[in-house]
C-alpha cells in the first residue's frame, strides 16, 4: 500500500510548534506533499528537511514569509522537477514534481484571488497556462497524482455556503468549469469524490467567526490523478484531530508499489 499525504501548512514553521513534525513519523506515510511553506531555503532547519525516514525536497518563493511547496518522501525519486518553466508563477514557488519509476507526484499550490481583483487576474492567468501542462501530462504515458491547494471548489457539495459563494473567488463559475473541463474533457480524476461521491471533506476552513468549529468549510484540497492510479485508491481520510494549520491534512491509500 502506497500513502500519499497532501497537507498545507499555513507556515512550516508555524506547523512545526503545532506538532506536524511529531506527527508524521506516526502516520507511516511514503510521501507527503506540503504547501505554503512561507520560508526560504535558508530558514528551513534540520527538523524541517528530513522527519524520520522522510528527506525533504523544496521548491521555495523568492518572496520571503511566502507560498513554496515541498514533498517528503522514504523513496529516493528518480527525477525532481521544480516549477512550469514560467518565471512569473515559478518565483512564487507553487509546483514541484517527483518522478518514481512509472509514477509522479507533484506538490501544487494554486494562487488564490481572494485578496484582490489583481491576484484574481493572476489566478485566471495561472490557469490558463496550467492547462496545457495538465493536458501534456496527462497524455504523457505516466501515472501522475497532483496533490495540494487548487483553491477551488469545484462542486456545491464542496463547501457548506456555496449559495452566499457563488461571486466569490474559489467557487466562481469559471474556476469551477475549468475544473469540470479538467475531468470530464481531459481526464483527470478527483480521487476524493471518487471515493466518497457523498461526504464533503472540507479540507480548509476561514478562521473568522465559529467556522471550523460549526464545520463551515471548503474543499479546496485535492489527489487530482490518472485514471489508472486513481482505480488503486482504496480509502482516504481527512485528518482532524490536531489543527495544525487552517487547512487539515489529505491522506490516501492506494494499492500501489514503488
């Protein structure tokens, strides 16, 4: 059995004083896909680059206390590959891949445009130059799992208020067809509501108001996959009982060897 964990941190070292890096030796995973790291190569100590049997790779920002991605994994990849070769979104850190053997796994961390029209603009760009490398690897003869943040939820069984969301960056109508377009055009699979055609899985909740703790959440965490890997899946959980962050750790098991 293959896990693969996908959990955003909110601050790799806010996460690490809550306890993350105390729980993962206990979680037996093989690879852990991280995002929003808000640190730099430089601020990441030994705790944070290797937990246990996991070694640590990065793909960090070069704006300081901002975005970055990383994936921890037991098993020594074969290729790494950091960011799209698109300079502007590159330097905000948000994708990094590991090839083993047939499989990759890539860390993701899609902007989000809730702060502003201009970071909205800047989302629908990222959007528009990241299809074309998910139909490129998609077609690529490999089984891919992309894990992380896409800051969308695609359906309204995907966050509690979705009728007061429907104007609201993350559930707006063309973030949601571009991921409808992703499924049922590409191919890609949401392992998740594969699995659980009928549970929410709120991933992410605001931290105003009484939000988490009335369950007001968003499903904005994804295994997006082949079909291939995602026909391995066997069971996935949310993981809730430490709040290490914002958002809650996605972990899945499929029945896979490395």
């Amino acid at each position: 059995m293959l896990r693969i964990v996908s959990a955003n941190l909110n601050g790799v070292r806010s996460a690490h004083k809550k306890g993350f890096f105390e729980w993962l030796p206990t979680l037996d995973a093989d690879i852990v896909c991280v995002q929003e790291l808000k640190a730099q190569h430089c601020d990441l100590e030994d705790g944070h680059r290797r937990c246990h049997l996991l070694d640590g790779h990065f793909h960090c920002a070069q704006k300081k206390g901002y975005s970055g991605v990383g994936i921890y994994t037991r098993h020594v990849p074969d290729r790494v590959v950091e960011g799209l070769g698109v300079p502007e979104f590159d330097s905000e850190g948000r994708y990094l891949q590991m090839d083993f053997g047939n499989l990759s796994v890539v860390s993701l961390y899609l902007p989000s445009g809730s702060s502003s029209e201009e970071r909205q603009t800047v989302k629908f760009a990222f959007l528009e130059r990241f299809l074309p490398h998910l139909e490129s690897l998609y077609r690529c003869g490999r089984e891919v799992v992309i894990c992380g943040d896409w800051n969308i939820a695609h359906r309204e069984i995907d966050l509690k208020n979705w009728k007061g969301n429907l104007k609201n960056s993350g559930f707006l109508p063309e973030e949601r067809a571009w991921m409808t377009h992703l499924f049922e055009q590409v191919g890609w699979v949401d392992v998740w509501r594969t699995l659980y055609p009928e549970a929410p899985g709120y991933t992410w909740w605001s931290n105003r108001g009484q939000a988490y703790a009335k369950d007001v959440g968003w499903r904005i965490d994804y295994h997006v996959a082949t079909p291939g890997l995602s026909a391995a899946a066997r069971s996935g959980q949310i993981y809730k009982d430490v709040r290490f962050s914002d958002h809650a750790p996605l972990i899945v098991d499929y029945d896979w060897k490395l």
